[in-house]
C-alpha cells in the first residue's frame, strides 16, 4: 500500500479515538445510536465516521452503487471517507496431508510433497461513500415498520424472529415489580410482562434478547460489571433496532443512558460500543432477513462472491 494510503489510514484511526471521546464528552451518544441504527451493516468504526462527516446522513453507498440503483452522486458534493474491508486469498505453501490419517505425505526423493492453498485475509483502503440526499434520480424502496402507536406492523413475524434468535426460551408471565421484562440465567427463561401494547413488546424483548447475548455469566468468566452498564448496553441496542424499524423509543430510552460513562477509560468506551453494534446489528438482521433487504443493505459477505480458482503445486518428480 502506497504511503499515502498509510497516512490517510492512520488519519482515520486518530479520527475514531478522537470521536469516542468526543462522543461522550459532548453528549453525543444519543446521535451516535441513531446513526448506527442506519449504519448496522457498517462496522462499528465506519459508523462512527459516517456520523462525525456528515451527521444528518440516513443511507450511504459508493458511487458505483448509486448507479446500480438508478440514482446520481449531485455535481461538487463531498464524499464520505470510510475504512473498507478488502478480502482476498492469500497463497500459502504448505506440505501435503493424507486427508484420512493427516500424516504428511513425501515424494519418492524422501521430501515432503509441497502444494499452493489460498486462505482468506483482509486488508483495507480508503473509500468514499455519499449520503442519498447528495444523489438524485429513482426512489428507493421504503422497507420497515411503521411509526411508533400501540401496534406494529407484521408484529408476529416480527415477534417469532425475535423469540427464534432469543440465546434463552421468551414465555410471558408475571414480572415482579413495574419493570416490563427480565432475563434470567438461572430460570433460563426471558419473561415478558402479559397485556403491553405491540411496540413496548417488542422493545422490551430486543432489551431481554440483548441481555441474554451480552452478559451471560460464562460469556463474562465470572466477571460481575455494573448492573447500570449492562442496563444501558441492553438498553443502547433496544433503541438501535426499534430506531431501524420506524419506532421512536428515545424518550423511555435515553433516561437508561443519562450520565453514563463518566470516568471511564477509552477502551472500556470502544467496548461496550463494539458490542452494542454487533448485537444490533444481529438482531435486525434477524428480522429483515438479507434477501428481503436491498443491495445497499447488504454487507459484501451477503452478496454473492466469485470463488477463486485453486492452484495445485506439482507432486514431487517421478
């Protein structure tokens, strides 16, 4: 890689330490949520690079996308730097194994026979995305759910996809107290609060499913963090999904994460944001399987890849 690309590289990476801090320093986490509720196909970085170039950004492609999908990049708008993965196959020479026995396999000469596999790796580069209202030309499709009310639409699919991710069994029963839901490792069961309407339902099981990924006891080793932490990871990625989907829980969320991470380390910060991402992005995956969403949608793992061809190294002289 050339060094420019270094340096742009590192550029960026400052840019990410840069913009956790600041994220928490000014307040900002509301807007980063809801960023990454638009970005969860984007790792946890990009997400936070798209928010901090262009806050007000809703859906982001490459160039070369937008045209696929009918739409223009406008004349003199500034791109959006991102850090994209790049997957390739590596050659790698090895010696040869028996595949029933694993032994390895000599030539007449006595040495070992020696063959070329390709194993996958990534190294990644600079790219720019642009926003849709830097485009222009045919509309997208709208897929989601519709504004927050008392009901959600396609809630029992919803629901079952919900209940089918679930790490634990989710039945409804008696909840102890006003909470609207808990998860128990003990009882290995999530349970729900009977009679809540259609969209404090599925909230409030993004909430318990998050739980059930995040801090189970053996994930954890034994480590007990702070219930307000693990409260507001759960909490962080109800928001990000419902957010995804049209429904607007901010205002019984963000009590959840008011005053949140004062003192903490950066690495503790990236951390617990790492796993709000991926968890979230789970679980909307979930609900609006890959083949239901658009292209743009798409991580490049979920389109279709062309295989590379095999190369095999001869088998020792005869």
């Amino acid at each position: 890689m050339a060094p420019v690309s270094d340096e742009r590289l590192a550029e960026l990476t400052n840019k990410l330490e840069t913009g956790i801090r600041e994220l928490y320093a000014s307040g900002r986490y509301a807007e980063y949520l809801a960023a990454m509720s638009q970005f969860h196909h984007y790792s946890f970085g990009n997400a936070l690079l798209i928010l901090f170039q262009f806050p007000t950004a809703s859906r982001v492609a490459g160039y070369n996308t937008w045209k696929k999908l009918g739409r223009q990049v406008k004349r003199y708008e500034k791109g959006i730097k991102i850090l994209a993965p790049c997957p390739y196959q590596r050659a790698v020479e090895q010696e040869q194994k028996d595949p029933e026995t694993g032994q390895t396999l000599y030539g007449p000469d006595g040495k070992p026979l020696r063959e070329t596999c390709y194993m996958p790796a990534t190294h990644f580069k600079v790219a720019t995305v642009f926003d849709i209202s830097q485009t222009e030309g045919r509309e997208l499709p709208n897929i989601g759910v519709s504004e927050l009310s008392g009901d959600v639409a396609d809630f029992s699919t919803i629901y079952t996809r919900l209940k089918a991710l679930s790490p634990l069994p989710v039945e409804e029963d008696h909840v102890p107290g006003t909470a609207k839901g808990y998860t128990s490792f003990i009882e290995q069961r999530i349970v729900l609060r009977p009679g809540m309407s259609q969209a404090q339902t599925i909230k409030t099981l993004v909430h318990e499913i998050a739980h059930a990924k995040l801090h189970a006891p053996d994930i954890l080793e034994g480590e007990q963090r702070p219930r307000r932490e693990k409260e507001v990871e759960a909490e962080s990625v109800a928001y990000v999904v419902c957010q995804h989907f049209g429904l607007d829980t901010s205002e019984y969320s963000f009590g959840y994460v008011a005053g949140w991470s004062q003192g903490r380390e950066l690495a503790e910060l990236k951390a617990s944001l790492d796993r709000i991402h991926s968890a979230a992005g789970e679980i909307i995956s979930a609900i609006q399987p890959p083949e239901q969403r658009p292209e743009l949608e798409r991580t490049p793992q979920e389109r279709p890849q062309r295989r590379p061809r095999k190369r095999m190294a001869g088998r020792g002289k005869t």
